[in-house]
C-alpha cells in the first residue's frame, strides 16, 4: 500500500481532474467532458476494486472472491486521516451496511472549488468499485453528503451462497 492516505490520494487526482475537465470542456463543451472524465473514473475504481480482491490470501486467481466481511476489513483505508466518519448498521458475511455521518472527501473537493464534480470524483467510485472488488456484490445509497444529505447511507449485499 502506498503511505498516501485515500483522502490524500483524492486531493491530488482532484486538482489534476478539475484542470483537466476545464481544458476538455473547453474542447468539447462541458456535459461531454464530465461524461468522459466520470467514464475514466468508472474505469479506474473497477481496476482498484479487481486489485483490491486480488490481495485477499487465495484469490490471486480469482477462484474466492471475498464476501463483505473481507470488505468491511478495507474499509478503514478510507477512514484514515479522518477521510470519513462510519456509523454501523449492519456487518455481516452478506451484508454490510453502515451511515457516513462526515465525509471530509465532500469538504475537501468544496473547499478546492470542485464540489460540483464531488460526485463524479468520489461518490461515483463506491459502487463501481465494489463491482471490481465482487462482481456478485450489489451496492445501494439514496443519499450522498455530497448532494446535501446530513449522512450518505451505504448498503452492500451479497446473494446467497448456492
């Protein structure tokens, strides 16, 4: 693991994205640059996912996929530098579920200039990554701290096992 913190990471690809979406949509008009950056983004939270579950001992090839217990195990790599506060709901080998009562993400993008493309940098990620992580896992939220919500409500599942 690299010694940069997630939220740090974040802050970084952040200021690189938000001059990049400005020269593209200088270029192509802004709703296309926003689809194409969101595109790389997608694109980029699937391969952190697959490298994430490759690292679980004896699913190098695939073969064990990790369950949300595995998940829940990764979680504090975000939480780390305070990057976002969890309160649990429910954590189990099929379940995870949990509020994100603070997202210093969502401070940090508002605070650089970028909130309009908080979404789009981070909250875009969490369900995308965790179909590169589990392609079986399903991932619901109805509300970000992003959009305004007072907490982001995660919920993962996991089908039954055969």
């Amino acid at each position: 693991m690299s010694e940069v913190s997630i939220l740090d990471q974040r802050r970084i690809e952040a200021k690189f994205a938000g001059q990049l979406l400005r020269t593209l949509s200088a270029e192509l008009g802004e709703p296309r640059a926003r689809e194409l950056l969101a595109k790389a983004i997608i694109e980029m939270a699937h391969e952190a996912g697959r490298e994430f579950a490759a690292r679980k001992p004896g699913n190098e090839t695939g073969a064990n996929p990790p369950d949300l217990t595995d998940y829940a195990t990764i979680l504090p790599l975000w939480e780390a530098g305070g990057g976002i506060t969890i309160q649990w709901v429910e954590k189990s080998e099929r379940t995870l579920a949990f509020n994100v009562t603070r997202c210093r993400y969502a401070e940090s993008y508002r605070e650089m200039g970028l909130g309009h493309i908080g979404d789009i940098l981070s909250c875009n990620r969490d369900g995308e990554f965790c179909h590169g992580y589990n392609p079986e896992m399903r991932f619901t939220r109805t509300q970000t701290i992003m959009k305004g919500a007072s907490h982001c409500d995660f919920r993962y599942t996991l089908p039954p096992k055969d």
